[in-house]
C-alpha cells in the first residue's frame, strides 16, 4: 500500500475502473505515460490538510492559480506502482468557488505522442470531448466515465509546470 492511500483511501479500485473502462472502450494506453492523479476535496480546510500531507510524500512541484482556484501539484518520493505502472505526480485542486466536486480520486492523465485529431480518429466510436484541446498551457482531450476521466496530454504535468 502506498503512504497516500492511508489518508485518501486506495488507489487500486479508481484505476481499475479506469482500465475497465478504457478496455471497453478498446482504447489502447498501453505505451503511454500515465502521468499523475487528481484528487478532488470539497472544502478549503480540507485541501490545506492534505497539501501539508502530501509534501511530506514529496516535494511541491507547483502551486498555482488556475481556473479560479489553487491547485498543487507533487512529485512523489514513492511512485505509485499500478500493474507495471509507476506514477510520479498527483495533483490536488483546492474547491473552486460554487462548484461542488465529491472527495476523492477523480482523473487521471496520459500522455501521447500523436496529433489529438489522429489519436481520435483511431478510435471513432469514443466520445472524446475536446473542449480543452485549443488551451494556451497543457491542451488536452478527455473522456468521462460516470463520474471520472481520463485526460489525454502531450506533455507530462511536471514537464508543463518547469516549462511556464
């Protein structure tokens, strides 16, 4: 068990709901880079108890404004490891002002090396949502599953964050 999951539950059941999903969706991330988790918070108070947390699993790679709230982002001393994953970084939005998010673990990020419009293509029968892919910083292409996501970037958060 990783150190997080002691404090934000386990990790396994939120990323195979995502693989499932995934499969069903006959949507091959086998050769990509899945890049970090998001775990969402529903209060202000509860998001500076885990951004203490979570810096004593790693170091702070970021903590920014954006989209009218602070969102942190970790790069952990321990990878998570998933099946033959490891994943590096996890990210915390504080809430954002009238919007209500339920605790916990909400997307996760890969990382391509195609053209958004060519990856897509491949898979015409996924509902993708591209409503992020014309953003100035860390464009991207996601999917929604009953309530999580899977977000499609070519850039990892860590490379996007030492690049601003």
């Amino acid at each position: 068990m990783h150190p997080i999951e002691e404090k934000l539950g386990p990790i396994s059941p939120f990323l195979q709901r995502i693989f499932t999903n995934l499969e069903k969706d006959h949507l091959d991330v086998s050769n990509f880079e899945l890049d970090h988790i998001c775990y969402r918070v529903e209060t202000l108070p509860i998001y500076l108890s885990l951004k203490k947390m979570l810096s004593q699993q790693g170091p702070i790679l970021s903590e920014e404004e954006v989209g009218g709230r602070l969102i942190s982002t970790f790069k952990l001393n321990k990878p998570i490891i998933y099946q033959r994953r490891q994943i590096n970084c996890i990210e915390l939005p504080s809430p954002k002002q009238g919007s209500f998010y339920e605790q916990g673990y909400e997307h996760v990020e890969f990382v391509i090396n195609e053209n958004f419009n060519q990856f897509m293509k491949r898979y015409p029968s996924v509902n993708f949502s591209t409503r992020a892919i014309s953003k100035e910083i860390n464009p991207d292409i996601s999917i929604t599953y009953n309530g999580i996501s899977v977000k499609f970037h070519h850039d990892t958060l860590e490379q996007v964050i030492k690049n601003k």
